[in-house]
C-alpha cells in the first residue's frame, strides 16, 4: 500500500473568470508535515478549501487514502479523515466551549468516540476545560483558536489542514500552538498541512514544502534541503 496519504493532481479552481488555482499538485506522506507557503493571494487557501471540499474545482482530481474524494461534500470528507482548521479560529460564538467542541464529533464515524476525543482535547488544551461551559464569543483569539483545532481532532483526523493559524496571535500563544502540532503529530501520527506566510517557522515545523504563486505550485522539496536563494525568488517570484 502507498505511503501517499493525500495526493493532488493538476488541480484547478476559482472564482468566475479569476483562476485562483492552476495546474496544482502536491503529496502529503502518511504521518507527515508539510508547508505550504506563499505570499497573499497566492492560491494556498482557495486550493485547502478546495481539497476540503469547501470549494469545488474546475477540474484535477484529489485522492484521500487512494480513494478519490474530488466531487465529496465537506461533510463526506471530513467523516473519511480529513478536517480543516480555518482562519481566523471560527466557532460559534454564542455557543459553549464545550458544546463546540461536540460539535466536531457530529459524524457517525467519530461519535463513539467523542468522550475519549473530548478527553484528550482537554489535555492537549487544559485552559478550554476550564473555561468549557463559556460561551466561545467571549475568548481571545488565541483562545478561539485552540478551540477550533480542537473540535477539527474530534473527529479522529487522519490529515489536519491549518490555515495560517498563527495569524493575528501573539508569538507566546504561536509558540504553544506550534508546540501542539507537533504533538498531534507525534503522538496521533497525524499528517499536517501547514499553510504559511512566514517561511522560517514553517520548515522548521515540516518535512516537506510547497510554495506557491499566482495560483501554480512553482517549487518543492524537503524543508531541511531548501535553498534559500532560490526559495526567496520562487516566493517573491523573481
């Protein structure tokens, strides 16, 4: 069986006649991590979204343990093991912290497992069980942030996708972010997707990197063999 957990081929997407994704592929290994970097407007984000199945492509094909998923529904994809961590850390404010995290065991797959899920989330986050029965509207954005990486592992993930979960935080709070990656990682042998701006941090967190710009994947390679010369100019696309 391949070690290839999530592979895309020559995908496309966007919005009307704006090409925000073109001809991209990218491979995420089992127990993996991998950093997707980029400058704004790059593509990264509309291409994730695309994989989750938040948006649909024009054409390309995605597959999920060699099974495709490129025309599944979002729900479908996550119920396989894929969840996204989207931007900003959105939850449903007026709700509890604890209720949105239940929320993320809503699939039939990931329902036996909720109060096990629910335990180790606490864990991983022992500030979000003290504060469980507050109403998520009321927390700091690293907070919130916390709270959606949560309810995306009580789902049992195979592959977490993080959009630019460092944006807006202070560098403590990033810090301890990062760190919990990294746990996941190790310890549920997650695969992680990392979607960045700032390139230091993310090779130093992955195995592997893709960079994009004006919607093409225009380098790749191991994050520990990087040129910075030519990973500067792939970047700024000079």
């Amino acid at each position: 069986m391949s070690d290839t957990l999530l592979r895309i081929e020559d995908l496309h997407a966007g919005y009307g006649d704006f090409v925000a994704v073109d001809s991209a592929s990218l491979e995420v290994k089992k127990g993996g991590i991998v950093a997707l970097i980029g400058i704004n407007g790059a593509g990264k984000t509309t291409l994730m979204n695309t994989v989750a199945g938040l948006h649909k492509p024009s054409s390309g094909k995605v597959y999920f343990k060699d099974e495709e998923i490129t025309a599944l529904s979002a729900d479908r994809i996550v119920a396989k093991g894929l969840s996204l961590v989207p931007q900003g850390g959105r939850c449903f404010t007026r709700m509890s912290v604890q209720d949105n995290l239940l929320m993320g065991s809503f699939p039939k797959t990931a329902r036996k497992n909720a109060k096990a899920m629910l335990a180790r989330v606490y864990e991983l986050f022992p500030d979000l069980e003290q504060m469980k029965q507050r109403p998520a509207g009321n927390l700091s954005g690293g907070q919130r942030q916390m709270v959606a990486i949560g309810r995306a592992l009580m789902g049992s993930p195979e592959c977490l996708i993080f959009d630019e979960i460092s944006l807006g935080l202070s560098p403590v709070v990033i810090n301890d972010i990062y760190r919990i990656i990294k746990r996941i990682n190790k310890e549920e042998n997650t695969s992680i997707i990392l979607i960045e701006q700032d390139i230091r941090r993310a090779l130093k967190t992955s195995d592997a990197f893709y960079v994009m710009l004006k919607g093409k994947v225009v380098l790749s390679g191991k994050s520990d063999e990087v040129d910075p010369e030519t990973l500067k100019k792939a970047y700024f696309g000079i």
